[in-house]
C-alpha cells in the first residue's frame, strides 16, 4: 500500500481531490489547446510567475513580466524558475534532490545580498528536516498509481513550506516542486494548470492551510489537502479564462 493511501480516507479530502482532476479535465477541452498549446503554455507560465511572487509579497503583474519591465533579482530568479520547469520535468521522478538544488540555484543565483548565509542549492536542515527530505525523496521516485496526481504534489508542496531545507527563495521552489509533481504524474503534463494563481485567489487559506499541515494532525492534514484541491480547480478556472483571452485575441 502506498504510504499516502490513508489520507484518501480523510473527510472530505478525496472528494476535494476528485473535483479539482474533473475541472482540469474539462480544462483540458478548451478549444484553444487544440493543435497547439505553446500560446496557453506562454501565458499560463507568466501568470504562474506573476502570482508565486505575489504570494511572497512582490508586486510584479503579468504585463511587466511579458515586457521584461522588472530588474530585480527575486522576479528574475522566479522568472528564471518557471522557464525552466518544462526542461526539467523529465528529472523529477528520478532525481528529485537535483532538481530541487537546481530550483534554488536558480531562484538564488543573483542573491549575493540577501541577509542570509545561504549557499544556492544547498539543503540546510537538522537531521529531522533531512529525514523527513529523504523520505519525500523516496515517495517521489517510488511512485504508485493509489494516489491521485493532486495528493501527490500536495504533500511534496506542504513538506517542503513545512521543513523549509532552504532559507533563502524555499516557497519559491516548494510551489514549483508541486507543480513539477503535477506534471510528472500525468495530470498536468504540460504545465497548463495556473494553480500558482489558484492559491493566490485563497492566499488566507493557502497560509492558514500550510501552517495547519505543518502541525501534522488529520485535521490539519486535511484543510492543507482540501486547500489544494481547491487551488487547482481555481488554477484550472485561471487557465480557462486565459484560453478565452487568447481567442478572442486571434479572433
């Protein structure tokens, strides 16, 4: 048995789940996506880098991301993030603590100044934080089909905000983790869910839910895994909304 079945078992937790694959299925309907989905894909990335920053406290909007109107080193280390993700997805089930030094190495590079040691890549817990690491190390290249996709990258999410091995740009990599996850395990192959934008539209809940994971209880198991369920059906609605931009704009 899948050492993550049992939280299927949580109120409410499978049915949040199972909603949220049910919207990105309808999603993935839209006639925009149809013979081509590189436009979406563009667009999707943009809004997903416009609301992980926003998540963090930084105002950069979509059009200032797509004119490049931005110099400072935390949007362009999550611009340089997100980009990335599509090349890298292939790594993550088999080498998951590569792709996560890649990630920081990525987000941190221009960060010489931040206020904190910090070496870019390098995982800095205790020996509990390396623990807990490993095995989620372990459940990402060991995957089997009793879990949805959305469990998945919700533990990887929540365990990585929950041990922070980064102390520098962690919630950067943590949602782009999950969103890696998401691809790998075949619900999001090709990185069209703006779920990013699905916690920005619950930012209270995503921090309330991401505390209460952290606590370890059920209760608190289950409002994280409940939070991300909704997040992807709000992303997935985030994506539609793009898709109809983008028709009318060829329209």
């Amino acid at each position: 048995m899948d050492p993550l079945a049992p939280l299927l078992e949580l109120s409410e937790v499978a049915d949040a789940l199972e909603n949220a694959r049910a919207n990105v299925d309808r999603m993935l309907w839209h006639e925009a996506l149809r013979g081509g989905d590189e436009l979406v894909a563009a667009e999707v990335a943009l809004h997903s880098a416009s609301a992980t920053l926003a998540l963090d406290g930084y105002d950069c909007d979509v059009e200032r991301l797509r004119e490049r109107d931005y110099d400072d080193p935390v949007i362009s280390g999550v611009v340089r993030v997100v980009e990335a993700l599509p090349g890298i997805a292939s790594m993550w089930p088999v080498s998951p603590r590569y792709v996560l030094a890649k990630l920081h190495t990525l987000a941190t590079k221009e960060l010489p100044d931040a206020g904190v040691d910090f070496e870019p890549g390098r995982i800095e817990v205790d020996e509990a934080g390396m623990n807990r690491i490993n095995a989620l190390c372990a459940l990402v290249t060991n995957p089997t089909k009793e879990i949805p996709a959305a469990m998945a990258a919700a533990v990887v999410h929540g365990e990585l905000l929950a041990v922070r091995p980064f102390p520098v740009a962690n919630n950067v990599v943590a949602r782009a983790a999950a969103r890696l996850s998401l691809a790998s395990k075949g619900l999001d192959p090709k990185l069209l869910i703006a779920v990013d934008a699905g916690h920005l539209e619950r930012a209270p809940e995503y921090v309330g839910a991401q505390r209460a994971w952290s606590t370890g209880t059920p209760d608190g198991v289950r409002s994280w895994l409940k939070h991300y369920g909704k997040s992807l059906e709000a992303g997935a609605a985030e994506t539609l909304q793009i898709c109809t931009e983008l028709m009318k704009d060829v329209g």
